[in-house]
C-alpha cells in the first residue's frame, strides 16, 4: 500500500475538508436562525447564504476528491495483492492445486483479497475520518454548551455498543452468507457440468432438489440478514431521537432562562447528529477489520504454500535431449504405497521410448516427474547428464514438450490455441505447423478458419481434431524432448490413423517418452518398455523392455 501512501494522506486532508466544512454549515445554520429568523433582518441572509453555500461545495467536492481517491488506493491495492497471489498459485505443483478445493481457491483469489485491504486501506482510513469527526463535532459541542455536550455523550457508549452488538451478529450472518452461496455455486456447477449422466439416468430430480435445498438455505440466511440489518436502523433512531428529546427538553429550559438563544440550539443538535454516525462507524470498524484479518490469514496461507518443487540454477545451451533415469522413485503425499520405483531408463538423444504398462502402474506420475511437477522421493533424473533439481524450471520446461493425456483447449481462437506453445511464434509457423498437424484443412473450414473462437474446452472439435491442434501446440514449441501421454485416448481406429502422420512429425529428430496403451503407436517406437504393476508385492521385476 505503501505505493498510494500519497492517496491516503489525500483522503485523510479531504476527510478533514469535508469535516470542516461540516462543521462551518452546522454553525452558519446557527447564525441564520438567530440573525435572520429571530430578527426578520432578511439583508443579512445573503452573507451568511452565501457562506454556507460555499461551504457545501467546498465540503462536496472534498468528499468526491476523497471517495475517489480512496476508491483507486483501494482498487490498486487488491489488484496488485491478487496478481501477486495468483502469480504464487499458478507456480504451485499442479498435485498441490488439485489437493485444494477449487471454490475454496477462488473465494480466496476474489473476496478474501478483497477483504484484506480493509486492513491496510479503508479500514485506516475510516479509521482516522472517524476519530477526526467525533473528536471534532464532539469538542465543537463541548466549547458551545458543555453540560449539555456530557449529557447528549452519554448516548454515545450506548450507540457504539450496539453497532459492535449488531456488527457482530451480521458479520457472523454474512460468512454464512458467503459460505451458503458457495454452496449454491458448487451445486449448480456440478450439476450442469453432469448433465448428460443426470439426463440418462433420470436424475433431475436429484440434481434439483439439491439446488433447491441449497438455495433455501441462502435464502433463510438472506432473510436473517435483512433482518437484522432492518432491526439496527430503527433501533439507532430511537437511541437519537431519545438523544434530541433530551437535547430540546434541556435547551428549551435554558432559552427560558436567556442562557441560550434558538440558534445555539439547533446548532447543538446540528453537532450531535454528526457525532453519532462516526460513533457508530467505529463501532462496526473492529468487527470487519476482524473478518478481515480472517481473510488475511486465508491469503497468506495461500502464499505459505511452498511449491513440491525448487527452483535449480542452472541454464542449459543447446540440449541434445539425452534422457536418464536411475532409479527413480516416488509415492504421493499421504499414499501408503510407491507410485514408482527403482525405475531406470535411458532414452538417448533423439530415440523414442515407449511406456506400455497396466493402469496404475505410474506411467503418468512418470510424466510429472520429467516435467518436474515433482522430485522423485529416490533416484535421479538426468537431462544431458545434468540432474533435473539443477536446472532451473524456466530452463527444463523450455526444452520438454508434454502432450497430455487431456488435451487442453483454451477459450480463444485456433490461432491463439496454436501460439499458446511458443510465445512470438509468426502467422506462418502456426500455418506450417497445423499443416504437418493435418489440421490445416479442417481449421479451414471452421466458420473463420484460424481465427474461430473455440468454446470452452474445444467442446465444438471433435476428440481427433482437438489432438491434432495440441500436436500443431506441441510442434510450434519445437523443444528437443517430448513427453506424450496416451495421445491416442478415447480416439477410434480412424482417428488414431490420421494421428500417426502428424505424430511422427512430431517425434522425428527429438527424444521422445511415449506412454500408451495402443500397440499400433508402440510400434513406433525404437524400444518398448513396460511397466510393472502391483508394486505392493515388489516380487514382480518393475521394467521389462522389449526391442
Ligand atoms: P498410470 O498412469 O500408469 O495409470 P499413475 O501414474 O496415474 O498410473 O498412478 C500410479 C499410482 O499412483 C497408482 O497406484 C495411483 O493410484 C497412484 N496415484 C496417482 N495419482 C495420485 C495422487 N494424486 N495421489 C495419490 N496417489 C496417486
């Protein structure tokens, strides 16, 4: 926050402005009753009009300077900390995100963040506004009639006591609130998400008496918080008005006495109803700078978060892509037994090396490990000898093409998926690249050819189509080493057809880990390797290699 400190310091001088300007209103209304209504000396309204009408433009354009200063202090601030910690979330393992709940990540990242700058932003600075004006209304009260100001004072404990009463209360409310709503999100997400198993079951009746009953739940929780809300206003005007009773009782005692003229009067109850406000903003100022500090705790926590893996320091010159490893082990965190182990390998430059294996016997733990999502628990993985916790991520990953076994299409255009591989790749490359893809064709055919937006996940491409732009990703990139898992999933015969040319394409002249179950692919590969599964019994040899 440092960085805005001269738009708080503006928001602080506003606040004061605007206090005084307040303040000069307060007394010229005082002025005008005594001098003008009292006496019906109309001449001497124009001064004193005038005056107050400058004061209200003055103390309204304070206020607009104020709100907006305070507004891009506080906007700067959460867009700054949630690029800083999405910058920290999007470097964490892959395993380490999917472990977190995703709309618990999110609420993070969104109102969390936007909570904490209450703490650093506007809670300081309500902070000071209030304290200026109950110091300053309060005083100004005192210097005009003392002994009424202690009287009136003591309604103040009883006004702040309830904004904490009532604070607390709602606070309490609104993290169910927030909590329901998630609920409600999540819900309905899953449910549509699954749609077509709910519909080929039968199940809508399910899937909506779940939302129902979320959504009920929010809504009993909303009509608490309306509730409660709607019961502090009345409550607080009947604290005020009881305040002005007592005021008008005593100061009309005193007017008959000639001790006070009308004018001080109203002027008085002009001070007291600015005082109660910033009273009662102090009140609620502890409990949400609480819940703020709540909401501290859960973005620092995101940001304690160390990533599985560290950073190494070493960069490489041209790669070669010879590929080793020996004996590598690993078991997941809280797995009781090894995902991998003592497995060695040796991939030389430019070779491919295919993975066959059971399901479950590590083939795509074996792809996190070359990507370095995570440090084998035993053994070492070499790339051109140099063991990968040396190098530095930017390094490995600029040099490692991995295909994964879900390909990934991200919302924008075809052209965008395709230059997603390689950032400053030229129109031609993406060109050349679906071609040897084969995806050039049927990319041309699309409503805008290259620059057809593509839904969310590809959802309009078929399986094929989606894998043939990964391979046109995958070949942009042009790194040395290639690590394709299962490229042929869930494809048909004819699809997997289409697919071996462009693969090839892709694995010519780089070393490539390929993992799949399809024997055709396999065959394309220099040697076979196979994973052993049920590692539990460990009597089982873990490689066996086939030329
Ligand atoms: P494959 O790709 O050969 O089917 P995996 O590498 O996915 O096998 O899994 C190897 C073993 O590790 C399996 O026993 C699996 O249950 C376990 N495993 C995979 N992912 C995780 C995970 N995130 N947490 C715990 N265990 C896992």
């Amino acid at each position: 926050m440092r960085v805005d400190k001269w738009k708080l310091i503006g928001v602080t001088v506003s606040a004061l402005v605007t206090t005084g300007c307040e303040l000069a209103g307060v007394w010229v209304f005082g002025r005008i009753t005594d001098d003008v209504l009292t006496t019906g000396i109309l001449a001497a309204l124009i001064p004193l009009a005038l005056f107050w009408l400058g004061a209200a433009i003055l103390g309204g354009a304070a206020q607009f300077v104020g709100s907006w200063l305070s507004a891009s202090a506080a906007e700067g601030f959460v867009a700054r900390l949630r690029d800083h910690v999405f910058g920290h979330v999007v470097r964490l393992s892959p395993g380490t995100i999917d472990r977190m709940e995703h709309g618990d990540l999110i609420a993070r990242l969104t109102d969390d963040v936007e909570e904490v700058e209450e703490i650093v932003g506007s809670g300081p600075v309500r902070a000071v506004s209030s304290v200026l004006g109950v110091v300053s209304f309060g005083v100004a009260a005192l210097i005009l009639r003392w002994e009424l100001a202690l009287l009136t004072f003591a309604a103040a404990p009883v006004l702040w006591f309830a904004a904490r009463r009532f604070s607390r209360r709602i606070g309490a409310v609104a993290d169910d609130e927030r909590r329901t709503n998630g609920a409600v999100t999540a819900v309905v997400e899953e449910s549509v998400s699954a749609v077509a198993l709910v519909q080929a079951y039968n199940r809508e009746d399910l899937v909506t008496g779940r939302v129902a009953s979320a959504g009920g739940r929010w809504a009993r929780i909303r009509i608490a918080q309306a509730r409660l809300s709607g019961a502090y206003g009345p409550l607080v005007s009947v604290v005020e008005t009881l305040c002005v009773l007592a005021i008008v009782g005593v100061g009309a005692w005193e007017i008959g006495a000639g001790r006070l003229t009308l004018g001080g009067l109203l002027t008085f109850a002009g001070l007291i109803s600015y005082l109660y406000p910033p009273v009662q903003s102090l009140g609620h100022l502890a409990l949400s700078l609480a819940s703020a500090r709540a909401a501290g705790e859960r973005v620092t926590e995101l940001l304690d978060t160390a990533p599985e893996v560290t950073d190494g320091a070493r960069r490489l010159g041209a790669v070669r892509g010879d590929l080793e490893l020996c004996s590598v082990g690993y078991r997941y965190p809280g797995a009781t037994r090894d995902a991998l182990r003592g497995l060695s390998l040796h991939v030389p430059a430019g070779r491919t090396v295919a993975v066959v294996g059971p399901s479950g016997a590590g083939k795509s733990t074996l792809t996190k490990l070359l990507l370095r999502y995570a440090d084998p628990a035993s053994g070492r993985l070499l790339l051109d000898g140099v063991d990968l916790r040396d190098l530095s991520l930017d390094a490995l990953r600029d040099n490692v093409t991995l295909l994964p076994q879900e390909t990934t299409i991200l919302h924008g255009t075809v052209r965008e998926n395709i230059a997603f591989g390689r950032p400053g790749v030229t129109d031609a490359e993406i060109v050349a690249a679906a071609v040897a893809a084969d995806a050039d064709a049927f990319v041309r055919r699309l409503p805008d050819g290259y620059d057809t937006v593509l839904g969310d996940r590809g959802r309009f491409l078929s399986g094929g189509q989606r894998q043939r732009v990964a391979i046109a990703r995958a070949l942009v990139r042009d790194a040395p080493v290639l690590v394709l898992d299962e490229p042929t999933t869930g494809l048909d015969a004819a699809a997997v057809r289409r697919l071996l040319g462009p693969l090839r394409r892709l694995m010519a002249g780089r070393t490539t880990v390929l993992i799949t179950h399809d024997l055709r692919l396999a065959a394309e590969a220099d040697r076979v390797v196979t994973l052993g599964g049920d590692l539990g019994k460990g009597s089982r040899p873990l490689v066996t290699e086939s030329a």
